[in-house]
C-alpha cells in the first residue's frame, strides 16, 4: 500500500493550485489513519453532504500548520488532561477545576469573568475582536463514587471508596478547547484575521443545571456559532435533530410531623410516606407512556433514624421525553401525584424545585458538514499496542466484546428517525443549540463497551488513549475555526438553517422560570467529604511527567489470564 500523503499535502490537494504542495511540505505531519479507512469514511457520507466549501492554498496552509502547532502542545494537552482528571470534582463544585484553567487562559491573554449566570464555577473567557464570534464549550463535572486509577484495567480506587471521579470524561472536552483557542488565537494574530474567541465550560451537566442559565445571562447574544466537545469513543459530528432526551430535573420536599416510631406513632405524619407514596405511583404510571420517555429518581432524604417518624422527607426525579411540551406534561403529571401522596399520608407538600432542566439538541447541518470535512482529513489516532491492551482488557473485565479501540472516524450522522426514536440520555448543550447554531465534536478519548457514569468510563481518561485522542479532537477543532474564521458563507448558511430549517416552526422558551436559580448547594456536602483525601493525590506536574508516573500505574496493568 503506498504511503498516505501527509495532512498539508491532502489540504493542499483540496485546494487545487499545484504550486501549493511545496509551500505546505513543511507543515505536513505523520499520518493518524490508514488511507483505505479514510476513503471508506469519506465513501459513507458523500452522497449526503449538502454543504460544501473550498480550501484555498492560504487556508489549506494555516489548517495544516495548526494541525502541526497542535502536535506541538501534545505535552501541554497531557497535563491539563491529566490535571483535571486528578481534581474529580463533582457539579457546582468544580473550583479547582475552574480555577486551573482560568489561570491558563488568562496567562495566555484572554479576559476571563466569573461566576457567570449565577453560578461560582462558571467562567466566560474572550480573547479578540469583532466577528464572528466562536464560542467553544465543554462539561467539567465529575460522577458520584466513580473514583478509579488510569491505566487499570479493573476497579481500583485513587482513594477512598466511595469518592468522586471522573467517570465520563469531562476532565477533556476543556483542555481541547484550550489547546486548540491558543494554536487559532496565534494564527489569527499573525494573519490579522478578525474575530472573537469565547470560552466556557459547562457547569454540573451530569445534573443539567448549568446551560440554561447561561443562556438565561445573555452568554450567547452575540455568538455566531458554538463548538462544543463531548468525549466519545470515536471521532465524529452529526446535525438535525438529536436522538437525546429532553429533561427536567425536580426535587419535591414533604412535610409532616415527627413522633416516637413505636411509643406514638399514630402522633406522627410521616413524610418519607409521601415520598413513597410518589415513587410507587410513578412506577405504575409508567406502564402507561410512551416508549422513548426514561425517568428516574433517588430519595435524598428519607429522614433521620428509623425511631423517628420523618417529619421531612424528598424525592428527586429526573422526567425525560422528546421534546419540550411532552417533558413539561410529565412534570405536570407528577406535580398533580405529589398532591395526591400528601392527600393519602396526611402530609404537605412542601417545595417542588426546579433542579436543571435542559432541550432536545438540534445539531446545525452547515457547521457539522464543514467539521466532518476535518475529520476526514485528520481520521482517528495511531493506536499502539499498550492502548489495544488496556481496551481490550477493559472490555473483558466489564463483559464487553474485546473489540478494543476504534480505527475508523464516525460517519457524518444525520437527523434522528422519528419513528423508531426510542429516546436515551440527556445533555443541556441543547438549550445552547435552539438559540445559536451549534454542533457537538465527538472526539476519540475513551474505551468502547463502558457502561457509562461509571468508574470504568474512567479508566482511559488519564492515559495515552485519552491524550491522543485529544489531539485529535483539537486539530478538528481549531481547523474548523479556521474555516469559520475565513470562510463568512459558513456562519451566513448555519443562520439560514437555525432560522429556516430548525427553528421555522419551534420556538425556544426555557423549562427553568424567571425565579429559578441554580441549585449551586448541590455536592458541597459530598466533596466537603472527600476533597480533604483527593487532595493528596492532585496531579503535580512539576514533579511528574504523567499522573500514571504519579500514581505509580504501569501503563497498561491489566489481569493476568487465569489458565484453566
């Protein structure tokens, strides 16, 4: 098989004039995919690309030139990853989180604002002038009791059972973003190129309490388009409308009156009664909706010791559906239950909180189509054999075919089916799609077959498969703002699409009132908990070159096979 011609050479090509190639031999790169996969990929979605825009020899160069630049902060991209990854920080209350990458920023120029919308966490940082405006944003919140080391193969916690971790990845999307910000800003500083970088991370997602009050704040008035990033385990884009669930996230509080479990009970209104109550009659009314809603929920106070008739009690659910009118009927419905729990047990209800909330995303078919276009030409990370070790052993430990790593990027996804939609998980990222045109870059950081906001979805996220996977990501990223950047058609077709095609017939009006505020107490209890013995074991980079070194893991350290 002749050898794959390097990332300038392909710009190049795609730009046409022949003169180009030498101009942009000294900015190619080595390969991250084999020639015949990419073909492949590009096979599967040409027919369906609608949108297509011409790399001329000047964009074709910055492109690969901020690939390479990308390569260059390799180093960079492996501590922040690894950083972040060590903080294990859970919703609202990812401070030292917010506070490293905020000094980043800053040190590299950027006026960065905080506490946005509210929130202690939440940051906005902007660098530049004029447009378009580029916002670029990422979750950074962490998962309950997910704490486990990179680069072993099975559970094995960092500290003590029980803590926090970063059981989805969120400790990722952000570094990408910030390597690829600060390759785009140093291009457009040379070039004299116009426009605003804005960037901002995405607060206590795994409770969908953060976007919408962001929107709510005027983060995004005067944003042209949002790039966001979430950690897959491929390399992938897709526009239209999601398959992901719309929510609403509610916590419902009870009141009753204590008494003497057994010396007077009959003195005692027991709200955990309500409580219970509420859960059993969701559970039968489940039967009777429609497939692709999911809900769920936890009872975080059942009252204090069982010789005690809980005078409190409360429950919070998570309502998912399609859309927005279907989601706010199932709030509404367990509104009226609650009524009817306090009616039964001779309780009150108390409080009815909206927790978070968050739309169906609608993914912007231009922007996505653009993006894929990079994506063909960076493809997926050279893998090496310890990577495909630790996969494969994951998979083994967890059930999952040991398929191990994936080797070809996604195919360009398009709109759900609507017939066969069965609905699934949820992300507030679709608050920020229906008021500005907005994709989400998948990019190749995790391990397939992990179950998802569990320690295993932890495992990969401070090793080398994490670190090139986002490396990958942020050369699809800063060469899609550079396409947005220096081709204006690409912002003028994302708004005739928002205005046109995705919001022609539905309007936005946000789940959370005028009143609502973010729920910023949620997990201070927790990491008030744990954060004292996370602490120690916080990445240093001074001292180490990898958090893995840190920890002492060798990379990979897997079971050995038993013989039978």
């Amino acid at each position: 098989m002749p050898p794959r011609p390097t990332l300038a050479r392909r710009l190049a090509a795609a730009a046409l004039p022949a003169c180009a190639l030498a101009a942009l031999a000294t900015l190619a790169l080595a390969p991250r995919a084999a020639a015949a996969q990419r073909d492949s990929a590009r096979a599967t979605a040409a027919d369906s690309i609608k949108y297509r825009y011409p790399t001329d020899a000047r964009l074709a160069a910055l492109k690969a030139e901020a690939a390479k630049k990308i390569d260059e902060r390799a180093k960079l991209i492996q501590e922040m990853v690894d950083q972040v990854f060590s903080y294990g920080e859970l919703g609202f209350q990812e401070v030292e989180t917010s506070k490293y990458l905020t000094g980043i920023l800053e040190q590299n120029g950027f006026k960065v604002e905080r506490g946005v919308a509210g929130i202690p966490t939440a940051f906005v940082a902007r660098w530049g002038s004029g447009k378009p405006v580029i916002s670029l944003g990422s979750d950074i919140d962490g998962i309950p009791q997910a704490t486990s080391k990179p680069g072993v193969a099975y559970r094995d916690p960092i500290t003590v059972q029980g803590a926090p971790g970063h059981g989805e990845g969120h400790n990722s999307g952000m570094p990408l973003n910030v390597a690829a910000a600060l390759v785009v800003k140093e291009i457009m500083q040379r070039e004299k190129l116009p426009g605003t970088l804005v960037l901002w991370p995405g607060v206590a997602e795994e409770q969908m309490a953060g976007k919408a009050f962001l929107v709510r704040a005027g983060v995004f008035k005067d944003v042209d388009v949002t790039l966001f990033t979430h950690v897959s385990n491929d390399l992938g884009v897709s526009w239209g409308q999601s398959s992901s669930n719309a929510l609403i996230s509610a916590l419902f509080k009870f009141k009753g009156s204590s008494a003497h479990s057994a010396g007077a009970p009959w003195r005692g209104r027991s709200a955990l009664d309500a409580v219970m109550m509420l859960g059993m009659g969701w559970d039968m009314k489940r039967e009777h909706l429609e497939l692709p809603q999911r809900s769920h929920y936890v009872i975080p106070d059942g009252g204090d010791q069982p010789n005690v008739v809980p005078s409190t009690a409360s429950i919070w659910f998570y309502f998912r559906e399609r859309d927005y009118p279907k989601t706010l009927a199932l709030f509404e419905a367990a509104k009226t239950m609650a009524q009817g729990a306090a009616m039964l047990t001779n309780t009150q209800v108390d409080t009815i909180q909206m927790i978070g909330s968050g739309w169906s995303g609608h993914f912007n078919r231009p922007i996505a189509e653009a993006m894929y276009q990079n994506i063909q030409t960076v493809g997926m990370p050279a893998w090496d054999e310890k990577d495909q070790q630790l996969a494969k052993a994951l998979q083994r430990e967890l059930g999952s075919p040991d398929s191990g790593l994936s080797k070809r990027p996604g195919r360009l996804g398009g709109p759900v089916n609507e017939a066969t939609r069965m609905g699934g998980g949820s992300d507030d990222i679709g608050d920020v799609s229906w008021n500005v045109p907005t994709i989400t870059l998948r990019y190749p950081s995790n391990i397939p077959g992990t179950p998802g906001h569990n320690w295993a979805n932890s495992i990969a996220m401070a090793t080398p498969i994490a670190h090139k996977g986002v490396v990958a990501g942020a050369k699809v990223q800063a060469m899609t703002m550079l396409d947005i950047l220096m081709t204006p058609q690409i912002v003028t077709d994302a708004w005739s699409y928002f205005n046109d095609v995705q919001t022609k017939t539905v309007k936005y009006k946000p789940f959370i009132a005028a009143t609502d505020q973010p729920p910023i107490w949620l997990n201070a209890d927790i990491m008030a908990q744990y954060r004292p013995e996370m602490r120690k074991y916080y990445y240093d980079a001074k001292k180490y070159r990898t958090y893995l070194e840190q920890l002492g893991v060798t990379y990979p350290t897997v079971k050995t096979p038993t013989v039978p």
